[in-house]
C-alpha cells in the first residue's frame, strides 16, 4: 500500500449508525469546519480548544460537527490526512537512487518546502502526540510508511553496487528520515535562527550533503 492510499481521507457524515457520502453543501460544510478546526488548533493550542470552539468559529451547531466528525482528535487526524494528501498530489517524494544527488535534492527540497509551509500545523502535531495515544499512532504509521519507502531502496542500491552495503537498510532508513523530521522540526516550528529560518533551498542542500556523504550516494 502507497503512502498516498493509507492516508487517503475517508469523508462521511453520519446519521444515526448510519454513514452517508458527502454531496456538494456536505463537503463545503465539512470544509469550513476543518479550516476553523485548523485555525483554532494553531491559534490557542490543541489543549485550549474545544469542539464547541470548532463550532462556534465555523458558524454551524456542535451537532453537525459531530456529524462529520467522532471527538476533537478526529479533527486533527482529518487535518492531517489533508495536508498528507496535498503535499503528496503536489510534489514527488519518491527517492531513486539512479538519479544521484540531484534527485536526492528534489525529494528533500519538496518534503522541506511544505514542511515549511505548513510549519503551523506540524507544531500542532507535535503537541497532540504527546497527548493522544490515537494520533500517535497514526503519526507512527505515517513515518513508518515513509521509512519503509526508504529502506526499500536503500537494500535495492546496496544490492546493485549503487551505495555502501555495510549499513543496515531499516535502520538507516529510521535515522535518515529522522534527522530530516527532526530538523524541520527544529528549524522551522521550535527554534528557529533569530535571524530567520534558512530557505527550503539552503536545508535542502544541507540534508542532501548529509544523507549522500551517509549512503556513499555519488553526484550522478
């Protein structure tokens, strides 16, 4: 399963026990109550807002939000799912190993651009883990997924003479796509240069160096 289909977002609305598909007014409802659900989120915190808040700030009744929505961390977990979707349709986070350098750079530079972008949100996410056993393990699947991708062709290249073979492909895959997260995470959300944070480009080009000097990744 593609990273893309696992997180593909699954909208409902529910009557009852029932679960209906969205029609034009449904989906533009459930649309305004995620943008105030995001809104909200990044503004007072995931703690310091409440589904009444979601409610009131999307101008609809806590009872249509509950049709769209189960509690509070199903609005996260559709955020989320929203964000993984537009980031995937619009960019290519497929690493080949045959591409060099060069396409190292163009996958890490599309991750870090919209990491950047939504930087607000990836604080977000950051907090409701640590208080959510639920989307902690969507978050766990999510890098899981991605890792995994990793791996895969870190033990295909190896195999093929392409990188070094004496690393072990899993966990490689674990500390690259780690120190990547984690220093968007750092730079862009959690302190950033008071000057500033460096340019999609300029980490981009940083994370490459690193994680081809790792690999024995060659510039073609």
């Amino acid at each position: 399963m593609s990273v893309a289909d696992a997180f593909a977002e699954r909208a409902v609305r529910r009557e009852g026990d029932r679960e209906l598909p969205l029609g034009p007014k449904a989906r533009r409802t459930r649309a305004a109550i995620l943008e105030a659900a995001g809104r909200l989120f990044v503004e007072q915190g995931y703690q310091g807002t409440s589904v009444g808040d979601v409610a009131n700030a999307a101008g609809v009744s806590l009872g249509t939000v509950y049709q769209y929505f189960r509690d509070r961390s199903d609005l996260v977990a559709a955020l989320l799912q929203a964000n993984v979707t537009r980031m995937l349709s619009q960019t290519d986070t497929e690493w080949r190993v045959s591409e060099g350098r060069d396409g190292l750079f163009r996958v890490l530079h599309n991750f870090v651009a919209s990491y950047a972008e939504r930087a607000a949100m990836a604080r977000v996410w950051e907090e409701v883990c640590h208080l959510d056993d639920d989307l902690a393990d969507l978050r766990r699947s999510l890098a899981r997924l991605f890792t995994g991708v990793v791996a895969h062709e870190l033990r295909r290249a190896a195999r093929a003479g392409l990188l070094r073979d004496d690393l072990d492909p899993d966990l490689a895959a674990t500390a690259l796509s780690g120190m990547v997260d984690r220093y968007c995470y750092v730079i862009y959300v959690f302190d950033p240069p008071e000057d500033g944070p460096p340019s999609a480009e300029e980490s981009a080009r940083l994370l490459t160096e690193l994680w081809a000097s790792a690999v024995g990744l060659g510039p073609t």
